[in-house]
C-alpha cells in the first residue's frame, strides 16, 4: 500500500514543494491526484531534508495547497517499449493520444537513459545517401551522425527534413532502397513487415511546434508511405512547457531500443530545439536557479549534450541512431546560445541562408557555414567515389573566393574586377542556382552531384583549382564541361 | 553516528551537523557507495559533490567517510588504457555493464592479473629517499615503467624481491623509515589528483615540442614544458590540430583529455591510435598515448575532475624522465563543469556566471607544465595543450581571457580561415609565442644557422600581405606597382604552399623541420631574386609566366620527406629562370 501525502507547501510556477515527505529518491516520478479526480505526473528534482521539489508535467493550473493526493512511485520515469510503437503517436511525456489504447510493453524504458561508454561506440563510416547535392557533396550525413539543422522563422528547415526523409538511403550493404518506397504495403505493423520493408524507421519529435507543423509532417510521412514507420511524440506549443523537456527523452529512449535492441537503424528528427531550450530556461528560472548567458542556465551544454550524445552506432548490434536536431536560430543569429552550444556538440551543422532562400534557392544552404565533421571518414573510394574529398575541398575552396570577390565587387563595382575575380563571380551564380538549387521531388545520384560539381568548377581556370591532385586534374579537367552554362 | 544525506540537488548533495568531513576529502555516497568528493564545509552543512549521476539517492542514505584526498591510482597499465574522469578503466567497465556507463562501481583503475616482467634495482640495505627507482618493468613496446617512492617517503630497504613475473598489487620491497616502521611497496601508489607531485627545481625551457606542422614549428613554436591554448569556434579544427598534434609530436607519452566533448570522437581516437604506426619506433601509437574519456553527457563534477586526473598521471611519468605532452580538449567544458558546481553551491557569479575563482584554477593547472629535475635527479617535462571553446566564438569571454594569461602560446583558429577549408586555421595575425627567444638558439644549432631569418622573412611577407590587402579591398589589386603585387603572390604561396597542411596526405601529414627550413628557403629565394629582377626591369607577368610560383605552392606534395636532395634543383631552376628574364631584358 503506497503512502499519500496530502497538500502542498508552496506552488511556484511549474513546480510544488511538498513537506513531511521521507524515503524520497532524487528524479523519482510522483502522481498528483487532484480532488476532481484527474491526475498529474511530476518528478523530483530537488530535495532537502523532509521537503521535495516537484516538477509538475502538465503544469500547475487548477491545483491548490490543498486539493491534491501525492503518491510517490519509487521509481525514474519509464515508458512502455515495444516494437508496435511504430506507428503510434505519443504526446511528450509518452503516453498514447491517437486514440489506440496503451502499448502493450517488451520492456519498460528509463528515460534519462545512461551515457554511452566511449569504448563500446563504433565510430560511424556509412554515408547516408539524401539526394540533395549541397548535403551529400559537401556536408555528408553519416549514420550514426547527430547532424542539426540551423535556420530561422519562415525558411523551408521542414520542408527539407521532409525531403531527407523522404530520399534518404543507404548504401554500402547492399541496401540501395530508399528507407521508404512508395509502394510499401499498408497494413499493421507486424514483425514480418518490419523485416520486409528495412530497418529503417523514423522518430519524430515536436516540441513547442505549431499544429500545422505537426500535421504536415504528419502528411508528408503519409503520401511517403512511411507513417507505419514512424513513431511520433508530439508536445505541440499549446501542450504543458515542462512535458516539452520530457518529449526528446521520451523519442530518444525509443530510438535506443529500436536501434540497439531491434537492429534498426533510426533517424530522430527532433523540432524545434530553439523550444526546448526556452522551456529549459524557463523551468530553471523558476527554480530560482543562477542564469548563465542570455539568462539559460548554466548547463544548458550538459543538458543538450545528454540528448545529442544519443546518437551512434554501438558494439553488438547492428542498428543506429542518426539524429537531425531542427532549430530556429533567434534572430538569424548563429552565435546565440542555442546554435552555439549546440554545434559545439554535434557533429556539424547544415546552415539556412535568408538571402538564398529568398531569391528562391531551395534548399538555400549557407555552404560555407555549414560543415559535417564525420564526412571525412565516410567518402572516397570504397564510400562514394574517389575524387569526393577532392570535388568537396574545391568547391569550398572556390566558394570561399566568390564571397571575396562579391564584396570586392560591392566597392569597386564588377567592371573593375580582375579576370580571375570576375570568373568566381560567374561561378558562384552558377553554383547557387544549379548546385545548391534543386527541386523538391529531385532526388539526384552521387553521380550526377559529384560530375555537376566537376562541370561547374571547368567553368573556372585550371590554374585556380589548387586543391586538387594535379594527375586528378588533368584527367577530369575539361573547359568544354562548362560549356552547358555558359 | 554514521551521517546521512540532508539534501540533492542534481550533482550537489549535502550531509547535516556533521564534523567527520575535511575538504576535499573522497567520500562514498548512498547505498549505491557513489564516489564523491567533499567541496564545502561549515558546522551546519557539508556539501559533497558526487561524480556519477544521482538519480536514485534518497534522503538519509548514508555518507561514508575514507579520510583521504581523491587519488589517482599509479602503476603499470596506465598507457594504453581509456579512463573515465576519476579514473575508471572503461574497457573493464563495458564487460560488467554493457554498453551504457553504469553508476556505483569503485572499480581498481590498472589490471591486477597482468603479469610484468618486473627487474629490481635496489638491493637490502640501500637507503632510498622520495622519488628513487626501485624496480622496472616493460609497460608497453614503448615505454618502460618506473617504480618510485612516494615523493614523501626515504627508509631503508629490508627486503628486495628477486626478479621475475609479478602482478601490480604484489609487495616488491620492503623499505625500513625514520620512525622504525617498515613499509611494503607495491608496483601501484596513490597521489591526491588536486597536489602538484614535488620536483627538484624547475629548468629552463629551451627545447621545442616538434609537432611537424609548420605553422607551429616555424611560425608559433611551442617549448617542451610549455603550455599553449588552442581557442576556435565550433568547426575551425581545434581536435583536429589536436589529434594531429597527439599523433606527430615528439613527446615520449601523450595524455589525451575528452573533457565534456563528444563519444565519437574519443572512439576515433581510440581506432585511429590504434591502426596508426609511429614511424619512429614502428609502433601503434596506442603504445604511448593514455585517453582520458569525460564525454559531455557523463557526469559533470568528474568533467571537472578529469583534468587534474589526467596532469596527475602526466606528472607521474614525467618523474620517471618522460616528456609528456597533455592534449586537454576542452578546457572551457571543464570551467562549465566548475560554473554548474558553483551555480548549485549558489555561489556569487563572476562574469557571464563563471565563479570568480576562475582564474585561480586555470593558473593551478596551467602552472603544473614545466621542463623540470625530479627527485631522482631525471629531466623529464610536461607540456599542456589545452583547447579553448569561446562562446559564440567570441574571443573575449572569461575563458579565452583568463587562459590567454596563463599561456605564453595562443594558436588562435580563425573561421574565415576553417570556412576557405584553410587548415590548420591557425590566424597567423592574432597568434603568438613567447617562446621564440628561448628556443632560436636550438632552431639555429640544430636546423640551420639561417633558420631563425628566414621565419623572420616569412613573417614579414605576412605582415606585408595584410598591410597591402586592406588596400586591394578598397581599390582592388590592379593598381598596385609590381614590387607590392609580388609580395602579395608570395603571400599566397607562403599561406597555400606553406601554412596549409594537409593532414590526410602521407607526406604533408608530418614535415620534419629540415624540409620546413628548406621549404622557407626556396619561397625567400624566389621572392628575393624576383624582387631584383623587377628592380632591372622584369615585368612581374613574365615572372609569373615562369611557372615558378605554382612550383613552389607544390613543393610539399612534389618532394617527398626522404628525398630533401631535391630542393637543390629547385633554388637552381630559380636561379636560372629568374636570371634569364633580367639577361633577355639587358640583351
């Protein structure tokens, strides 16, 4: 029989301090019985002497010092794993809202999850084929990779999340379907379907997004074919802000299981982490916490790295977990604490553009800013094509030298400029809107990137191309490649 | 009365009405027996902080007492292993716990099974004092192992055991002290992770850490028992210098730090380490490299504790007469590390809500390199390369400051640099090292006695280049004489042909300082005998025509590091080309 403490000391904002408590372990889980009957989760997460401090999940609206029953469970918060999670949508503290019923649990899943020993990570080598040349070509998304998306209010970051999704395939094991063909059978989600259509599988978390949003991912997945292969946790920006900081524990902690104990290989979308952060500062400032910059507490990159260090690929088993963390840069700016500390945990970044995007380039990513550290490991001969690392590093190379002659070009005007300046200029133009710029259904092979990258730097002289092998050069260098642009 | 926790808040917990417990004491926490270390003291409260997650603790779970500081744990087994903050070896911890780094094991940080192979050195009736060998054993391929006395230790030894196959924890002598009592040693001792170990005296410093990397060699060297910074933003390379650093330089043990950085990069260390094969003693480099693996999302207070582990382990060779050189990266989680501890101690924040003993700290570990003459009268150096992550890679935050004080070398990474994929994207403007004078007397002896003019001459090319390009953004290049457009191509093979290494090609990887002075000697020359030529007449286009500055942009990938022979041919064809120009012009 469980013991009930009845009323509070004190309510503050999302949290409530309880008095007279014992036997309390730090980051339990309690339920808050109100007296009309409903009932509301909260965590511990401090404790001092005889007197708890709860988190309350579904916020403290409606509850009095004196209208509750709290029943401690002893235990961390747990979810219910099971293979059948896919295709279920789950609110952010993980319990079913699409109606179904709970899931029937393999296994019950700590969400705080436990830090991954170095020694058992592999370190991730396959690519993971999007289709997108400006990704594939030049910031490769490996599996096993946490690879964020940086982009502001109004830029397409869903849009492109949709179309990784919707393109992404593997290579490398034989494996050249993409992770969800159109003819994929509907139908339940059963053992033998999961072994036919891949392992593959989608965890889709939303936190703090609009309900547009949630519903036109929640479309795409469907006119893809992938909804039975997605399992989605949505805390939308309506929903309780502290069951916002459960959502991504709860996403990752399926991830886990599925990947590492199903085999499969997950990709976790995660949106809006700019949310998540604000939810963490607004939970932290009502604790009565010191603020770190901006007013964040001071481990925000502890915090965001316990989530993005949930990504790899782990010894004895044969699944992954490849994360694409979304997140609106405030203000456009990349040195905010939220991109800043965030890249500093992950392994790269893809970066918007507002000025692309606005001239129409899609997906407009900011080339130069955008970088994937794994890349390096996963191309070339044996990956995608020996001349990758080659085509890569020039490409950046002479992209770099547009933006010096562009602003050249802003004082002195594009008369003025030297031959060689004038021909980055003419490549730059080319690279954005043949390169960078492709379509929405375009899904293009290694190839076709890796020979347009070559096309469009012979529309520079042979001279300027110092980054690449000078036997390589000769072979593919060729000025009458250029000629379709010019 | 056994004292009992009275409050948890994340890592920060706290015993009441207790005065069993000194600073800095380790303690055990829970029924768990989490390890934890005692920060704060007063007749009320005594604040622990616990360096494993404390999920799980309960109010009154008891707090036990060991009455010594939180040691490293020193012997046989170190090199070659991966730890995690305080120490724990993570290979053993994934055959008891699987892939996920568990809580509550106080696991023995070195292999008691292994057997060494261990010979003697001392015999019954020596008398030894702190810091004396005592015996020897093969460690790795590598490196041989040491034993000492603890520093604060002399007697006299009554037993000696013979030579032969003995495990860490199996007593080797027996040594007789002042007070009467005798004393087993075993090949494992014990130092507080917080206390410098004692030296002799320090040395002056005056011998350079080779790294093979030019831009740090020639341009910025560092010193052997020096320390250096390494700040950048996200993405401008600071593990990748690192990693390059660990692999070439000419330490004889690398202590490699992941403080609060990411998992798959300590497994790429560990896979790389391993498949790669120091040219000098054909050897994976694993042989000679300890990693320290402090993930960011393993707990924060052994962040914190993972630096001091490291310098403790790195000192502890360095008194065997190794040269150790220490990689930290990063230094800025681990005063994050700090300024979370002192948020939840409430503590009143100095800027940007790091505490105000910052500085104090950096100082502290900073202070631990030097080039010194231990007890036992070895020379042996710790050098620290510590990498610095400014928030918003923005240089003047409390971190990047406060190191900037300590160091007397700062790589400074610069992004416009990392984003033209110009690597090592060390700024060559902001960087420095004060170690140049102390270390041209070795350049000149034992590279070439021109050595230290010729890095003069490539600076100034630099400098020259950055003075000239303030103009070309105004008015653009076109419209500076010849003389000033030369230093400005010689500027680009300077920063394309010499600056920029490429890390993934087998000779460019690592370029050993004969090759680098040769390198310098051909860009000097060219830009000398240029310079003349034009002063007679040349044009500058004719002089380009030549090939020659594409030649030179080459020379890293076109002479191999065993064929330096062949830099003759190219001062020659220098020589002959350039001379041409001006005898056409006089004819």
């Amino acid at each position: 029989m469980s013991l009930q403490y009845v009323g509070l000391k004190d309510i503050n904002g999302p949290l409530v301090a309880l008095e007279g408590v014992s036997g309390v372990a730090y980051d339990e889980i309690a339920r808050l019985r109100l007296n009309d009957g409903t009932e509301r989760i909260g965590r511990v997460v401090e404790l001092e002497g005889d007197k708890a401090i709860l988190q309350i999940f579904e916020g403290t609206n409606g509850i009095s010092l004196e209208n509750t029953r709290t029943i401690f469970s002893g235990k961390p918060l747990e979810i219910a794993l099971a293979p059948e999670m896919l295709g279920r949508v789950f609110n952010g503290a993980g319990k079913p809202i699409d109606g179904l019923g709970p899931v029937f649990p393999e296994k019950m899943g700590d969400v705080n999850g436990q830090a991954l020993n170095p020694v058992a990570r592999q370190y991730p080598r396959n690519y993971i084929h999007t289709g997108i040349s400006s990704i594939d070509a030049l910031m490769t998304l490996i599996r096993g990779q946490k690879l964020p998306i940086f982009s502001g209010s109004g830029l397409s970051h869903n849009k492109l999340a949709v179309q990784i999704v919707k393109q992404a395939k593997l290579t490398g094991e034989g494996s050249a379907n993409t992770m969800f063909a159109k003819s994929t059978p509907k139908g339940g989600t059963d053992a033998a379907n999961i072994g036919s259509t891949g392992d593959f599988a989608i965890v889709f978390a939303a936190m703090g997004v609009q309900n547009d949003v949630a519903n036109y991912f929640r479309r795409s997945f469907e006119e893809t074919g992938a909804s039975e292969r997605v399992c989605m946790f949505l805390n939308l920006s309506s929903d309780p802000i502290i069951e916002r900081l459960l959502t991504p524990l709860c996403a990752l902690t399926a991830a886990e299981y599925l990947a590492f104990e199903k085999n499969m290989h997950i990709l976790v979308i995660m949106t809006d982490m700019t949310s998540y952060a604000e939810a963490l500062r607004e939970f932290s400032s009502s604790k009565g916490e010191i603020p770190g910059r901006k007013g964040y507490p001071g481990y925000l990159y502890s915090n965001l790295a316990s989530l993005y260090e949930r990504a790899g690929v782990v010894e004895g088993s044969t699944g992954s977990v490849t994360q694409i963390p979304i997140l609106t840069m405030p203000n456009d700016d990349i040195t905010h604490p939220i991109p800043d500390l965030t890249a500093y945990i992950t392994e790269g970044q893809i970066v918007f553009d507002r000025d692309l995007d606005q001239r129409g380039v899609y997906p407009g990513l900011s080339v130069l800013l955008s970088l994937s550290r794994l890349m390096k490991d996963g191309i070339g001969e044996g990956y995608t094509r020996a001349d990758h690392q080659a085509v890569a590093n020039q490409l950046f190379a002479a992209y770099a030298k547009v933006q010096d002659a562009r602003s050249l070009a802003s004082v002195i005007g594009e008369e003025e400029l030297s031959e060689a300046d004038r021909a980055y200029m003419r490549f730059g133009r080319l690279f954005e809107d043949n390169f960078l710029n492709q379509g929405f259904d375009e899904n293009r092979s290694m190839d076709e990137t890796l020979d347009l990258g070559w096309d469009l730097l012979c529309t520079l002289p042979k001279n300027e191309l110092d980054r690449i092998d000078e036997k390589l050069l000769d072979e593919k260098y060729d000025p009458a490649r250029a000629a379709r642009f010019l | 009365m056994s004292n009992t926790i009275y409050s948890i808040n994340g890592p920060v917990v706290k015993a009441a009405d207790t005065k069993d417990f000194s600073m800095l004491e380790m303690v055990y926490v829970g029924s768990k027996r989490l390890i934890g270390e005692v920060i704060g003291v007063t007749d009320k409260f005594t604040t622990i902080q616990v360096y494993e997650n404390t999920a799980g603790l309960k109010i009154g779970e008891p707090i036990e007492s060991t009455g010594q500081p939180v040691c490293a744990t020193l012997g046989p087994g170190i090199i070659s292993n991966i730890f995690d903050g305080i120490e724990r070896p993570l290979r053993d911890m994934t055959k008891l716990n699987g892939v996920f780094v568990a809580e509550g094991n106080a696991l023995f940080s070195l292999d008691t099974e292994k057997k060494y192979d261990v010979t003697v050195t001392v015999k019954v009736g020596d008398k030894l004092k702190g810091g004396d060998f005592y015996c020897t054993c093969p460690e790795t391929a590598l490196i041989t192992h040491k034993c000492m006395l603890p520093p604060n230790v002399n007697g006299e030894v009554t037993f000696a055991a013979p030579n032969g196959q003995y495990q860490v924890n199996d007593t080797i002598i027996k040594i007789k002290l002042e007070d009467g009592t005798e004393m087993p040693l075993t090949m494992v001792q014990k130092w507080p992770i917080k206390k410098a170990r004692p030296i002799a005296r320090r040395l002056p410093i005056n011998r350079p850490l080779i790294t093979g990397q030019r831009v740090i060699d020639t341009i910025i060297p560092i010193a052997k028992g020096g320390a250096a910074a390494i700040p950048g933003g996200f993405g401008t390379g600071k593990t990748m210098t690192q990693h390059q650093l660990a692999k070439w330089c000419d330490a004889d043990i690398i202590v490699y730090i992941g403080c609060g950085e990411r998992g798959n990069e300590m497994t790429q260390v560990l896979e790389e380490f391993s498949e790669l094969i120091d040219p000098k003693s054909n050897r994976p480099l694993t042989d000679r490299t300890v990693l320290i693996a402090n993930t960011s999302n393993m707990p924060v207070a052994a962040r914190e504790a993972s630096i001091y582990t490291g310098i403790t382990l790195a000192e502890y060779y360095r008194d065997m007469g190794y040269h150790i050189a220490i990689m930290a990266d990063s230094t800025s989680r681990w005063a994050e590390a700090l300024r979370e501890i002192s948020g939840r101690l409430e503590e009143m924040p100095a800027e940007e809500g790091f505490p105000a003993y910052l500085p104090s700290r950096l100082s502290e570990f900073y202070e631990r390199a030097g080039y010194v003459k231990n007890l036992n009268d070895t020379e042996g150096s710790v050098t620290i390369i510590g990498a610095v992550s400014p928030q918003g890679s923005d240089f003047s935050e409390p971190v990047t400051q406060n190191t900037k004080r300590f160091v007397r070398c700062f790589w400074a990474l610069d992004k416009s640099l990392a984003y033209a994929r110009h690597y090592p994207a060390i700024d060559w403007n902001q960087s420095y090292s004060e170690y140049i004078e102390d270390l041209s007397a070795y350049f000149n002896e034992n590279v070439s006695p021109d050595f230290m003019d010729l890095r003069q001459e490539i600076s100034n090319i630099l400098q020259e280049e950055t003075k000239l390009m303030e103009i070309v953004k105004l008015i653009g290049a076109d419209v500076l004489p010849d003389d000033q457009k030369l230093a400005i191509e010689t500027a680009r093979v300077v920063r394309v042909g010499f600056l920029q290494q490429n890390a993934y090609h087998k000779d460019d990887t690592y370029v050993p300082l004969e090759k680098q002075m040769l390198m310098m000697k051909v860009i000097v020359s060219l830009y000398h005998k240029s310079l003349d030529a034009l002063k007679v007449g040349v044009m500058l286009s004719d002089i380009m025509a030549t090939g020659l500055f594409d030649k030179a942009v080459k020379i890293k990938y076109d002479i191999p590091n065993d064929k330096l022979g062949m830099f003759g041919d190219y001062l020659k064809e220098i020589d002959e080309k350039i001379g041409a120009l001006s005898v056409s012009l006089g004819a």
